[in-house]
C-alpha cells in the first residue's frame, strides 16, 4: 500500500522521491500550483466560456428531461408549484431533483 503512495516528482533514485501524503500536505488535495507563471488572459477566457457553455448544456438537457412524463408529476412539478417570481423560489425543488442537477457541476 505504501508504494501506491509514493511519487517520483522528478525520476531521480528513492532517496529523492516524495510520498503522496507530503505531497498532499504541501500541495493540498487538489493538488493546486500557486508558483509560476498564471495562464494568459485568452486561455483563462476561453476555459471560463466553455466551463459555461458545457454547464447550460448539461443542466438544459437534464431540465428538459425533468419535464418528461416519467419525472414530472414525481419531482419537478414541486418546482413549478412555487408561483411567485422571485429568485429564491428557484430553489424550491424536490430533494431528488437538486441531486439530479447538482451532477451537472461535476460532469
């Protein structure tokens, strides 16, 4: 189990290799890089308008499929009992449906 944990950074010999663990601790667990040079401006642009374009895909395709007979009546129609028109009663969903759109933000 141990040697799954282990990461040669830099493919020097073991005395030189760092654990996942240490790497975690010095990293954080997403592994994250605060050193260096930040991405260009037209690169972080374009990762930000597809992260957008790939959500509203995601979540009008799951929306719309929410709307057929199969999950209506049973989920989505708690959504549409809320008739007032404010923002916060978009929130008024059943428990099912937020889990259902919340896989949106991780596919």
């Amino acid at each position: 189990f141990y040697k799954l944990l282990t990461v040669d950074l830099k493919h020097k010999d073991d005395s030189e290799t760092e654990t996942g663990i240490e790497n975690n601790k010095k990293h954080g667990w997403a592994n994250i890089r605060f050193g260096g040079a930040a991405p260009k401006f037209g690169t972080m642009a374009w990762q930000v308008f597809l992260g957008f374009l790939g959500y509203d895909f995601m979540f009008y395709w799951s929306h719309r499929l929410l709307h057929s007979p199969q999950f209506y009546k049973r989920v989505h129609k708690k959504h549409h009992m809320f008739h007032t028109p404010i923002g916060i009663s978009s929130a008024h969903e059943h428990v099912v449906e937020s889990i259902f759109q919340l896989f949106n933000w991780y596919i």
